[in-house]
C-alpha cells in the first residue's frame, strides 16, 4: 500500500528495513523535488534520499527564546522584527556594506552584511524577519553581522513561532525554506528505520535510537538534543569507518597462508651483538612488536609511526635481516629517490656487514644493471631489494618475497601498495611515516593497521633553534648561512613552489636560487633540487651535497623526510605559512642532527597573526605529536593529513577535535566484530549495515 504525497508522489509504506534500502533511491523520488531542485541539491552533493538527512545545519533558529529588540543582550540571541530600511554604503571602493534595520516597537538591531550584493533584493520594508546570531554593540547600535535569518512572510508559509528551526547550507536557487520543508517530507517517508548498532552499545554509551537521532538532529526539542543526536550519528559514522578498516585489515592478515618468519635466527642474533648503539625503549618495543607479528602464520599487518629521528630505519632493519634469517625476500619502497637511495645508504652497509645481499632498483637504473638487478630477484641471489616504483613494474618477481616495507605510504595510491603486495603470497607488511599523527587521527586514518609508537630519539644530536622571522629580518638568516660556510657546514633554503607563479604570492626554487647566486652567496656554490628534476639528476646532487660539494641547497619539501646530511646545519624557510607545524617540524628535522647545533629560520612575509601564532610553537615545542595536535585543532584533519585519507573529509556529521572521545570508544567497540566470523542473529541489520557499505566503497574506488 502506498500513501499519496504533496507532489503527486507515491511514498513506500513497506517494512522499516525496506525503507532503509530506500535510501539509496535518488532524491528526485523525494516530495517536493522537481527536476530543478534535483539539480539544485546535486550541487550540494545530495543525489540521493539518504543524503539528505547527513546534510547538517549550519545552525538553528531558537524560536522558543525570542528577545525583543529591547532586551536583546551581548552574545548569541535570536530576535523578531520587521523590515525598517535596507541601505548599501560604501565606506571603500572595494568593500560594500549592506545594513537592514529590523524594529518591533521597542527598539531598533541592524543586520550587517559585507559584498554581499543579493542582500538588498532578499529583504523588503515591512518583510517580518528573525536574525539570529552574535549581537554586538558597535556605533551606539545593536548589530548582528552577517546573521542567520528567517524570513517569517515567505509564499511557502510562515515559520511556527515556538520551535526550534534548522538553518541548512543551501546554493543559489533552493531556499532554507524549501530546503527544510524537503528534509521535513523525507525524515516522514522514509527515516522511520530499524536500529542496526547492538542494544548493549547504545545503553552502554548513553546514546538515543537512530530514527530519533535523523529527526532530532534537523528538528530537536531543544538544542541540548540536537547535540545529542549529532554525537549519535557521528558515533555510527565512526563506528561504520572503523568497522570498515578493521574487518579489512583482518582479512589482509588473513588472506592466505603467511609465512612464519625466523626471529632467533643466527643473522639477527649477529645484528644485536654488533648493533654500535642502544636500542630506545620505544624502539624494542616495536621491534618486539614487529617480530611477533613475523613469526605468525597470519600476515603482518603493522605501521610503524614515529617523529623526527626516532630511529625507523633501524627498527626496520630488524624485519628485513629477520626475513633474511628465513631464507626469503624482502622490500622496501619509498616514494622518491632521494629517499630510496638513502635507505639504500644507511641499511647497505648493515646489510653487507651480515653478508645480505641487497640492491637499489628506481627509474634511473641503467637498463644493464636493471636485468642484472631483475635476474637476481627472480632466481633469489638478491635478498634486499630497494626502490621506488620501479619495483611494480610488471616483469619484475621475486622467487620468495615474504616481507613488505612501505615508507610514507600516504604518498602512495591503494592500488600501487597493493601492487608490491600482490607479487608475494600473503607477505608481511610493515608501513613507516614520519609524519607524527595524533592518536585521534591514527586510530581514524590506520584503523586497519596494528601501530608501533616511536617518541623517543636515540640520538639527541646538538638539537635545533628555531626563528620566526619577518622579511625585514632575512638579513640574520643570509648571515648565519655565510657563517655556517665558512665553518665549512652547509645550508638548506625551502620553498614552496618550483617556478614562479603570478597566481601564487611565494617565493619559487628556481627566482630564489638565481638570486642567491647572483647577490647573497656569491662565490659559494648554490645548487637547487626539486621533484620534477630528473632522476640522475636529483641522485646526482644528493650525492654531492652529501659529499659537501654544494654548500647551499634551494629545494622544495622533497628533502622534507629521510634525508641525512651531518654537515647541513642552517635552514631558511620561506613562506613558512603555507606549510603545516607537522610538514616543518619535519623539515627542521634535516638539520641538528649531527655535533653542531642547527638553526632554522621560519620567513613569514605575509602571514596573519592566527598564523603566526601557529607557527610561534614550533619555537617552543620539539614534540612532533605535540604540535600534531595543534595542527589539527588549528588547520583540520584534511590539512595535517594531506590526501593519505581524503575518506576523513567524507564524514557528514562527525567532528575529528571535538569527538575525539567517541573515536576512542568506538576504537573498543568494533573490536568484537573485526573478525571473519559470522555476526549473530541479533546482529542481522549490523550485518546488512557493513555488507551495503562494503559494496558502497568498492563501487567508488580506492582511496589514495
């Protein structure tokens, strides 16, 4: 049986799980929406039923407390008036300051908006209008800026005094009205839906029931439950994402049969016996970690997360001797050159001593030593192989690869991880960063992933300070550049961009580099370094920066991570705003890492004083987890986390900072459920949840 709607529409009156399918109907099936608010939604990224109701309000209406104009006080209120005068002024040739005079017969507010041409056409004298917003005093007057409002005369309908109405982003052409009244129509067709999260969760977390959450959160009783049925739908958010992550990263562990790897063979018990440094207890902690894992039957699955010099390399050394001890193979890719032909330097010499044989395969191999090289992994003479992508290309196979080592594997792609992973039967993975993550976000962004925690740095170095500076000051950086020269250190300059760009006010690798040569450093050798370089060409000068050939390097963040030169101990960043506090916590960690203490100097040229703020921290905290953590309430998790995990920008209704507890609760709360093993009877509709979202995620594609 079917009931009739506003639009001529027939809405489902099936079972409530049916309804639940229902939601992947498209929207146009939705009363009230015609074929042009079709069009006008899918500019707001809602193409279907279920989208509609994870479109969150900006804010609410509080029509249940209205002050008169009269009593109106300092702070967050909402205010009905009608429409005294709307005038534009123009106190600058570029700025346009639209004011409407609202009054109710006790006394007068202004609504203040900025370039906002559309404002005049919006309000007429005598329109009855509710402002809602931040009430300030300014110039002997009450005045909201830019606020929310409701226009109480709409065609549609008045707004019912006495409720508290939703405020939803909306685009040109859909008004808040219709929008509301279409979200009102769908939560009454189709969000009467069974709750698929266990009972015991919900009563264990305090949490309302799923279909009174959806109406709750566009239409509560009060703003105390509106919040409360945001944290709901968030909860489920994090609860469907990490459930998600979990059950993959079971089934990755559980693929096929793994190897168990050897971790008391003779080659490791070597390794410890000659190791010139002791291990940090972090650092055997995760070594401990990583070889439990080796020795199971079920593949490794484990990132490795460290900070700046907290000795990953070393720490992976471990599983790559341990696979070595196993008689198989092992790999380890890193994303650039500079940083494949780095673990080639510090691990090949480690390797040797063991009598490991190792070699380092990236696109700039000569075609001769690439057969050699592909002859050698295939027959199994080479234990260790190094590389970049080259070691994907499809004819080159390793006669027994049993471990995979993956660094910074947020600037691969899924498909290119997978692709290493796919020429060994169910090999162990271990993933390093070097970009500190909260634990908040790991739990978030590795959820399918075991975590190793590296904190602690085994080699203080001479440390590092660290200037924020204005352009006026450039002058004491250059000198301290000459200084260290003279000393016979080196220096590295950063910039944010290769070529100049008149879309982007910054400095360029290559405008800064020629102005060097020709008027600060003249007579030392200035060389620059890029990512579009060529390959010999990049490897080439490494090599003689790490030789100390070239005193001042001019790059880009392509040295930001694993790059070791003892003798750089001054670096000069440019336009340090554009960067995050985690990037350049990275990037000062290239220098002070030998005797003699480095110097970094941060230019802001351009920067707010928000900004500055942000970056007046890393003069004061050396913690990379630390300043993670204010990255991420100062920038958001997309801006400390790059593109690794764009899937986090996908959540509608969950907020990463202020729902950090519900993170870690939900963290224990999929547990019972990451596994192979069937769900329950009662846990049926959790069963359909996972399965509907399993088939939704591999029908968009892998994330990078």
């Amino acid at each position: 049986m079917a009931a009739s709607s506003g639009s001529g529409k027939t809405v489902s009156s099936a079972h409530p799980a049916a309804r639940l399918q229902a939601w992947g109907a498209p929207v146009a099936v939705a009363r009230f929406v015609n074929a042009e608010r079709a069009a006008q939604l899918e500019k707001l990224g809602i193409t279907r039923i279920g989208q509609l109701f994870y479109h969150r309000p900006l804010r609410y209406l509080d029509m249940t407390h209205i002050s008169t104009l009269a009593e109106v006080r300092l702070g967050e209120a909402t205010v009905i008036g009608q429409v005294h005068e709307v005038r534009e002024r123009r106190p600058r040739p570029k700025l346009l300051v639209t004011e409407v005079t609202l009054v109710d017969g006790t006394g007068t507010l202004l609504g203040v908006w900025f370039n906002q041409r559309w404002v005049k056409k919006t309000f007429q004298p005598g329109d009855t209008v509710a402002f809602a917003g931040s009430v300030k005093l300014e110039y002997g007057l009450n005045r909201i800026v830019q606020p929310f409002y409701e226009k109480l005369t709409e065609g549609e309908g008045p707004a019912h005094l006495g409720r508290i109405l939703p405020v939803h982003p909306t685009t040109e052409g859909l008004s808040v009205g219709w929008l509301r009244r279409i979200i009102a129509a769908a939560l009454d067709d189709f969000a009467d839906v069974p709750e698929y999260l266990p009972q015991a969760l919900l009563e264990a977390r305090g949490l309302m029931g799923y279909s009174r959450a959806l109406r709750q959160l566009h239409f509560p009783d009060s703003l105390a439950q509106a919040e409360e049925a945001r944290r709901r739908l968030a909860y489920g958010e994090f609860f469907d994402f990490q459930l998600l992550m979990a059950r993959r990263g079971w089934q990755a562990r559980h693929a096929g049969e793994g190897t168990c790897h050897v971790t008391g063979g003779s080659l490791l018990a070597q390794m410890r016996a000659e190791l010139p440094v002791t291990l940090t207890a972090d650092q055997s902690d995760a070594v401990a970690e990583i070889l439990r894992d080796m020795a199971a039957p079920a593949a490794m699955n484990r990132l490795l997360l460290g900070d700046v010099g907290t000795g990953k390399t070393l720490v992976a050394a471990f599983a790559l001797v341990a696979a070595a001890d196993t008689g198989t193979q092992a790999a380890m890719m890193a994303p650039t050159e500079v940083l494949a032909q780095q673990y080639a330097h510090k691990l090949g010499p480690q390797l040797d001593a063991l009598s490991i044989s190792w070699e380092l395969l990236t696109s700039s191999t000569t075609p001769a030593e690439r057969a050699r090289i592909k002859q050698g992994l295939a027959g199994g003479a080479v234990t260790v192989a190094f590389g970049t992508h080259a070691l994907l290309e499809e004819d080159i196979s390793f006669k027994r690869l049993s471990l995979v080592v993956i660094d910074e594997q947020h600037r691969f792609g899924v498909e290119q991880r997978q692709g290493l992973q796919k020429k060994a039967q169910a090999p162990d993975v271990l993933i390093m960063t070097a970009t500190p993550i909260p634990r908040t976000l790991a739990l978030l962004a590795y959820g399918d992933l075991e975590i190793s925690y590296l904190r602690t740095r085994p080699i203080k170095g001479a440390g590092v300070s660290t200037q924020l500076i204005d352009a006026t000051r450039l002058g004491e950086a250059y000198d301290a550049v000459r200084r260290a020269a003279a000393a016979g250190q080196q220096a590295y300059v950063v910039c944010a961009l290769v070529e100049e760009s008149e879309a982007l006010d910054a400095r360029s690798v290559e405008e800064e580099a020629a102005h060097l040569k020709a008027e600060e450093f003249e007579g030392l050798s200035v060389e620059i370094l890029t990512g579009k370089m060529r390959p010999a060409d990049k490897e080439a000068t490494m090599a003689r920066f790490r030789a100390g050939e070239i005193q001042v390097l001019v790059a880009t963040t392509v040295i930001e991570v694993g790059v070791d030169v003892p003798g750089a101990t001054v670096m000069i960043v440019l336009d340090a705003d554009r960067f995050g506090l985690a990037q350049l916590h990275q990037l000062r960690g290239r220098v002070g890492r030998g005797a003699i203490a480095g110097q970094v100097w941060l230019v802001a040229r351009h920067a707010t004083a928000q900004a500055r703020q942000r970056l007046g921290a890393l003069a004061d905290i050396d913690d990379g987890f630390r300043l993670a953590e204010l990255d991420l309430e100062m920038r958001g998790a997309g801006e400390l986390l790059g593109s690794r995990q764009s899937g986090l920008a996908r959540f509608a209704i969950g907020e990463v900072l202020a729902d950090r507890d519900l993170i870690a609760a939900v963290r224990a709360d999929v547990e019972p459920f990451a596994t192979g093993a069937p769900f329950a009877p009662a846990e049926s509709l959790l069963q359909l949840r996972i399965t509907a979202l399993e088939a939704e995620v591999a029908a968009e594609g892998p994330v990078n």
